[in-house]
C-alpha cells in the first residue's frame, strides 16, 4: 500500500467527517445557524431585502446539504452493498 494514497484517505475522511459534522449541526440547530442572524439582520436593515436574499442563501444552503448527504450515502452503499443485502435478506426471512 502506497503512504501516499493512505495519507489521502485519511485526509480525505477528515474532511467528509467535518463537513458531516457541519450538516448535522445544521440539521439539529438551524434556528441558532440560520434564524438567529436571519432575525438579527431583519432588525438591524429592511426585512424586505434581508428576507428575500436570507430565503435564497438557505436554499443554497439545503441543496448543498442534500447532495452532499446524497453523495456520501451512495458512496457507502457502493462500498458496503453485498454486506447490506445481506443482512437485509437475513432480517427478512427472520420476520
């Protein structure tokens, strides 16, 4: 085994683990990520500017989430998908 692609893996799965670490904590607390400054904007310039370009960054924002989430999911049913059906087939016929 090459160091060099090791190195890569490593960094390449501490990079998915923070980004994923990212999105959950979006997920979990959006309203302290994304409402908080959202309402403290609205206060501070016109809300009929902050709100239309608030809607629009977390539009962005979910999309990006989503396919990221969507990228990561197939790249570990591609990796692990014998094992998967596998046990799926098991629990069926246990059920």
């Amino acid at each position: 085994m090459d160091s060099r692609s090791s190195t890569e893996r490593v960094g390449g799965a501490a990079r998915s683990s923070a980004i994923g670490a990212c999105v959950g904590a979006l997920a979990f607390f959006d309203g302290v990520f994304l409402g908080l400054p959202i309402a403290v904007l609205a206060a501070a310039f016109r809300s009929l500017v902050v709100y239309p370009a608030a809607v629009v960054v977390v539009i962005l924002l979910v999309v990006g989430c989503c396919s990221w989430v969507d990228r990561r999911w197939d790249e570990s049913f591609s990796g692990h998908g014998k094992r998967i059906e596998r046990r799926l087939e098991a629990m069926r016929r246990a059920g």
